[in-house]
C-alpha cells in the first residue's frame, strides 16, 4: 500500500511541543500498520514570518494541497503584536483553511471519565459529556469584505469587519452537521443572531430548509447564540451537534473545552468537500487550543488535544477507525491510570510533562 503523505506544520510557541508528542504516536502506528505515514514538515504562522516575510509561504501552501492531511499545531503570540495585519501569524493558519476549502470543523467536546470528579479538578465538569461543535470555517467576519481601519481624517478612525454569508456556504455546513448528527443521537442545534444580524435570519432561513427537504427525520432546534452559549453552560448534555457560523462556533467551542477539564484537551478536525471522482477530502487537525505562549518552552503543555487530532485523522482522512479508537482508549487509559499535566492535575494524581504524557499515551497505544 502507498504511504500516507502528512504534512506537519508545528507553529509556534507550544506548538513543536505537542507535535513531536504526535510525532511518537505516528511512530508508533508506522512500527504496526502496512504502508505507514511518511511525515514532511513545514514552518507556518510566526516561525514562518521570521523565516521568509509570510505567515505561510507558497511552497508550504503547495505541500499542504499535495498532502492527504495537515497535522497543525498552533500559531501566535505577543512576539509578533507589531506584525502587519496581513502577515500576522494567524493569517497562516486562515489561508490553509481558506485555500484548501476546509468548511467544515468538527470540535467534539467530550469529557473522559477520568477527569469527570468535578470537585478535583475544582471547575465545572460535565460527566458523560458528548457533544459535537460543527463551526462554518471559510465565510462569515472572518473573511468578508471590507475588512479595515479607515482613517477618518478628523482624529477618528473606523473599523470595518464584515460577516457574509451566501446561501451554498450555509446549505453545505448544514448538510455535513445532519449528516453528522444521523451517525450521533439525531438532533441539530443551529445558532446565530437572527434578532440583530441579517446573515442570522439568512442562516435560520437556509439551515430551516435543508432541514424540511432533506433530513425531516433529524430533530432541529435554534437557539440564539447567547442564549445557546448560556444552555451550554447550564445543561450542556441537552445537545448533540451544534451548528454555528465562523466566529460564534470559535466562542462557543472554547466555552464547551472548560466543561471536558481543560481546553488542552480539545481536538477538531477541519474538513474540505470530497472530491466527486476520487472521494478524498482535503483536511487539516489542530488542538482548538492556542499556542500558549505563557507556558511555551517549559515542557509543560498538554499534549492530549494535539493526539486526539492525530485520532480525528486517522478516522476522517485515513478510516482508521479502529486504530482511532485505539489512539482514544490509550488516552482513555493515561488518564485512568493517573497521570496529569498541571491543567488536568487531581488529588492522587502524578504531575507530568508534555514528553512523559506523550510517552504515556504512546506506551498504552503500542500494546
Ligand atoms: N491550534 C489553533 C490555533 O493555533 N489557533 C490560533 C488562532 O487564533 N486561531 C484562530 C481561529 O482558530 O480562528
């Protein structure tokens, strides 16, 4: 069988930590699996800007489109706060979705039974929590024209973000959030701002009528997206996929992450359209987290958000599913067995790194 192109784009401050903890589990998975993965890497965001002037360059753009998925680590950081807005660090990451046609991100919230003991972890974990955030990931504010700060000449200034969306960007998020639900529990959650936004009425509207004419069978409900973000918080288990545009699914999934323990321990998955002929998909997998600049460098960061990607990918571009599951006990048996990084530490549990979280996972996984 021919091996399995990723491309690994670690970023910047936690990211090359947590990805070379990914790195040993790919390691792993080339010492048992038939063809195995061949890994290329490449620089992206701040790494990227300091090595060539771009948030990502051409060639790495081109390896990203060749490859059959893009494992992402993380990009930003206060280092590069007087980059020009063009070329920050996180323009990296949203031409990849951006060119790549990558619509689609999947951030499942799940809480693991071991860090369901609320009162150890002293924060507000859901136990039995399974829910599926689906963002819209290439329209709305974050890519619509005009995008500005005018000078207004007279001392002011005014910035300018535009949220648009057209009516196959809202039917395709949907369709793939039904789909989705229909292999889960059957119910569709849509959220917006239909009270003071035009593209909320749009989207209640669009979501509304791929529902009517194609997945009658699924429940669908709306929600304001305040309102919706204050249910989750408050009875988060009466929902199962969520739908939501670019900027309220990336609020509302960090909102989800802290009712799972940690936002280190969120993965997502950020699919293309399958090609019609060949029926590959492009896609990308990231932790939802950031690059954490605070605890960058320290060895400290929780590694789990960046393997459960690898997981995601393992069944979405390779269906792998059952080495997928198998990737999810071993995190499942890691935590089971005790062992924590500072963001997840309990009573009665051992404190680890980053490396000794990877090698945990990595030790559960092998056998
Ligand atoms: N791994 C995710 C990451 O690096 N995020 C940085 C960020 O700010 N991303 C913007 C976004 O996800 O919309």
């Amino acid at each position: 069988m021919a091996s399995r192109k990723l491309l690994l784009l670690p970023g910047d401050g936690i990211g090359p930590e947590i990805a070379t903890e990914a790195q040993k589990l790919i390691t792993v998975l080339n010492e048992a699996t038939e063809g195995g993965f061949e890994i290329e890497s490449g620089l992206v965001g701040g790494a990227a800007y300091d090595d060539c002037g771009e948030a990502i360059s051409d060639t790495t753009m081109e390896l990203a489109q060749a490859s059959d998925a893009v494992l992402f680590g993380s990009v930003g950081g206060p280092r590069w706060d007087g980059v020009p807005y063009e070329k920050r660090p996180e323009a990296g990451l949203l031409r990849l979705r951006k060119e790549m046609g990558l619509f689609a991100n999947l951030r499942p919230a799940i809480c693991y039974p071991a860090l369901a003991d609320a009162s150890s972890l002293k924060r507000h974990i859901i136990e039995g929590l399974d829910i599926l955030i689906l963002r819209e990931l290439t329209g709305g504010v974050y890519f619509g024209e005009p995008k500005e700060i005018v000078d207004l000449g007279n001392g002011q200034k005014r910035a300018v973000d535009t949220q648009v969306y057209e009516t196959y960007e809202i039917e395709r998020i949907a369709r793939a959030a039904f789909e989705l639900a229909r292999t889960r529990r059957g119910k569709v959650t849509s959220m917006e701002k239909r009270n003071v936004m035009k593209t909320g009425v749009f989207w209640n509207e669009v979501v509304s009528r791929v529902h009517r004419e194609e997945f009658s069978d699924l429940t669908l409900e709306h929600e304001l997206a305040d309102a919706g973000g204050m249910k989750l918080v408050r009875e988060p288990k009466q929902f199962d996929v969520i739908v939501t545009d670019n900027l309220f699914g990336d609020m509302l999934s960090d909102i989800a992450a802290m009712l799972t323990g940690s936002l280190g321990m969120l993965p997502s998955a950020s699919l293309g359209k399958p090609d019609d002929a060949s029926g590959r998909r492009k896609a990308l997998y990231e932790p939802v987290h950031g690059s954490a600049p605070d605890i960058a460098g320290q060895g400290i960061a929780n590694p789990i958000a960046m393997i459960a990607s690898l997981a995601m990918c393992l069944r979405y571009s390779f269906a792998m599913t059952r080495e997928a599951e198998a990737l999810e006990a071993a995190i499942a048996d890691t935590l089971n067995d005790g062992i924590r990084t500072g963001d997840i530490m309990a009573e009665g549990c051992r404190k680890v790194g980053t490396s000794e979280m990877g090698d945990a996972v990595a030790e559960r996984f092998r056998t």
